[in-house]
C-alpha cells in the first residue's frame, strides 16, 4: 500500500492523524509506506515520516528523506528514488490519498495516478475537482434540484472592501507582487479611495499603471480591470527588489522586453494621435535598452549591487512600460506575445508553474517568427537564452506539438478569443500562429 499526504499547518495534521491511524489498524495486513509531498510538489519517502516529532523541523525530514517518483514499468507500479543512479524502492499495489488542499483534493493527483493505471481509492479526476471548487459543487447541485443551503460567493477584493478597517481608511497602500497590487487597485476604484503602491517585486509594471489583470480561481486569465487613473505615486525602493527571488525578476525582464516589439508590431499601420504617439516614444527604444544590459543588470541582482543599470532595468520593468501602458490605447502595446500568454495559461500546468514574464518572452520570439523578423530572432533568441527564459513552447512544457492536442489547441483557441490580437498591420488566424510555432521549434533545433 503507499499512502500520501501534504503539509500545511492544519491539513497537514488532518493527513497525519489518518496515517497514524492506519499504521495502528492495517500493520500486520498491509505494508504502508508514507509519501510526503511538499509544496514544490516533491515527492519524499522514509520510516522517519511515521514520526510525527520528526516534522518540528521539515528540512531534517527532507534532509533524510529519500526523493522518488512514480513510475510505470511492464505492468508494475515502481516507487523509484530520483538522481543519476536510481534505484526501486518498492512496488505499489494500491494508493489511498488521505492528504488535503490543492494538487490533493483537487483531482491533480487523481489525474496523475490515472495516467499511469495505478489503483486508488476515493473520488476521481472530476468528482475531485468539483469537491475543491466549493461555488462550481453549489451550482452544480442546484442545477440537478438537490437542496443547497443558501450561500454567497465572492472574491478577494469584494470580501476586503467591505471591511470595517477598508471602510474607513484615507488611503490604500498596495504592497507586493503583479496580483497582489492588481487587487489592491481594483479595491481602490471600487470604494473610491486613493491608493499609493509599493512593489516589492520587479517583475511587471502592475504598479504604475491604471489597469488590473483578473484571474479565474484555477491561474488562468479571465478579464481585465480599467481605473480611471493609476496609483498616485509609485514608491520603488531597489534594496527592497534585491531582496526579492531572482526568478521574478528574471520574468520582470522577459515582460519588459516584449513591449517595444508588441507595440510597433500592432501600429505599423495606424495613424497615431498624440497621446499615442507620445506612448510609442517612450518605448521605441525600450527592449533594445534592456536587451543590451539585461546580463549586468542581473549580475548586480545576484551579487545584491545596487547599481545605475540594475535601476534602470528596474525602471523599465515597471515604469517605462507603465507609462506606455497610461499613454496608449491597450489595443496598440499588446498582441501575439501576450495573447499566447492568455491562452497558455488555460493549461493548468502552465498557469501553475511558469510566470507571466516567462511565457511572454516566448511569445516575443513567437510573434518576431510570424513576422519574419529574421534579425531580431536571432537578437531575442541568444537574450533568452542568456537569462534561461523559454526559446521553445517545449520549454513551455507542450511536448507534442500538433493540432490534435487538446491543450495546445485550447491555447491557440484562447489565443484567438482575446482582444490583444483586434489590432495587428494583417489578420492573424490561428492556423498562422500554429506554423510559427512550428518554424520556431525548427528554429531552435538548428541552433543545437
């Protein structure tokens, strides 16, 4: 038997519990191994994890835990330890999930474990999903006139504006990454009240600008939230953003990049105003600035310098493509990149593990593709590369690249269905986006 369970606090102890109890009623009928998964969703396996003292400290139990993974061989169900040299553990005849929360509860692992045929008990992909998602349960039984008591959903934002601490504040500080001061914004038109922001990351340009992304409780894009006007004075503080994980400044540099691309891309045939005119200005040169000191500026990040280039490749992320973002119309400085962005993260896997900036510096490369910008390929490819940004939609993770996926036909379709594409110098169909990929694909395997 091989038993699973997740940590967090509270489900955490639930899950525990559960496994004590089975050891005490099944040991001398059944062979039970535990699995701990972490919230990187690592898998781990040892006969320390049947002590529950051991977890006072969880990087001794991942320090003498063995990391596995579960494969299928012939008919049997190996557990295998991870590395170069790996070695089977043991043979599963059967999973019993007790853990809670995401990835658990939620039909992830359900779906894994049907992938690979192995036995388990308790709900499957769907009944587990729709367990999680407590609205979608409601509605669903309601539809089929099975009585529900009455309930009332909200979001976040709507939940916090009504709070007497909200009510009666002067002023909104919005602190943190992209969603979190997307939130805050929204909030802040919604009660009407002013709002200074102070991001702690730089990996997008959330807080300069008057607009919120909304997302769908899964990750992916659902909307897009216009304020009248952005927070009233951006706050960024550099030794805050050293402090912050490199990753997300990495992605800051991807996001940043795409915009002057995107924007000359989508006004190459339209007559500019001159609020829109002033908008192009301010970017025209922005992608080739930070594609010359990209590689320094992520040298001082890494070695905590607070240096001019590393400032002003801060800035660019969030204050020249915000300014952009207040000066034009949104139609002019988005398109494919962004549009890709939206689509992709329809795939679960993908709204769950890659950041926004990462799937948009794809999207750079796809877009100059579709557009035969040979020269500037070449430029953003070797840029990519050089910040360990994704070149290829495989490094996106959809290996099988044709139109009988669903998941990338579900991408190109949400690709489609947004407006990030209304404004382009020709009609972009799907069947154009799909030959990009593909020649970009084929591009990169000639620079092996």
């Amino acid at each position: 038997m091989y038993i699973v369970f997740w940590h967090s606090v509270l489900s955490f102890v639930l899950s525990f519990l559960l496994l004590l109890l089975l050891l005490f009623l099944h040991q001398n009928k059944y062979k039970v191994i535990p699995i701990y998964i972490d919230k990187d969703n690592t898998w781990y396996t040892g006969e320390h994890l049947k002590s529950i003292l051991h977890y006072r400290d969880i990087a001794l139990v991942k320090r003498y835990a063995k990391k596995v993974s579960l494969v299928k061989r012939n008919k049997s169900f190996i557990l295998e330890s991870q590395g170069f040299l790996k070695k089977n553990l043991f043979v599963i005849d059967m999973v019993l999930p007790i853990g809670h929360g995401a990835f658990l509860e939620d039909g992830s692992l359900q779906g894994y474990l049907n992938m690979l045929g192995v036995p388990f008990i308790g709900s499957g992909v769907l009944a587990s999903a729709i367990g999680q998602d407590k609205v979608i349960q409601k509605q669903l039984l309601e539809k089929n006139n099975i009585p529900v008591c009455k309930y009332i959903w909200f979001y976040d934002f709507e939940y916090t504006k009504n709070k007497k601490e909200v009510k009666e504040a002067d002023i909104i500080f919005a602190v943190g990454g992209g969603k979190s001061i997307d939130t805050s914004k929204t909030l802040s038109e919604t009660i009407n009240k002013p709002l200074f922001a102070f991001p702690t990351l730089a990996s997008n340009c959330a807080s300069a600008t008057s607009l919120s992304v909304m997302y769908n409780q899964d990750g992916s894009f659902k909307d897009l939230f216009h304020q009248k006007k952005p927070p009233i004075h951006t706050f960024i503080n550099s030794d805050i953003i050293l402090n912050s994980p490199e990753r997300y400044f990495i992605a800051g540099i991807g996001d940043a990049a795409s915009k002057q691309y995107e924007t000359e891309f989508s006004i190459r045939n339209e007559n500019l105003d001159y609020n829109n005119f002033l908008g192009y200005q301010i970017i025209k040169n922005c992608s080739n600035d930070i594609i010359k000191n990209a590689v320094q500026s992520l040298n001082d990040f890494r070695n905590r310098k607070s240096s001019d280039i590393l400032e002003r490749v801060i800035l660019h992320i969030i204050y020249t493509t915000g300014l952009t973002s207040v000066t034009m119309k949104d139609d002019y400085h988005i398109s494919l990149a962004h549009a890709m962005y939206n689509g992709l993260t329809k795939i679960k896997s993908i709204a769950e593990n890659l950041f926004h900036g990462e799937i948009v510096a794809y999207g750079i490369l796809l877009l100059l593709t579709l557009d035969n910008k040979f020269e500037d390929i070449d430029k953003v490819f070797y840029f990519n590369k050089s910040l360990g940004l994704p070149t290829s939609i495989k490094d996106i993770g959809i290996k099988d690249i044709n139109l009988d996926n669903k998941e990338l036909n579900s991408a190109l379709d949400g690709a489609m269905s947004v407006k990030d594409l209304n404004i382009s110098p020709y009609k972009i169909d799907k069947n154009m986006i799909f030959k990009a990929i593909i020649d970009l694909e084929d591009y990169n395997n000639s620079k092996r």
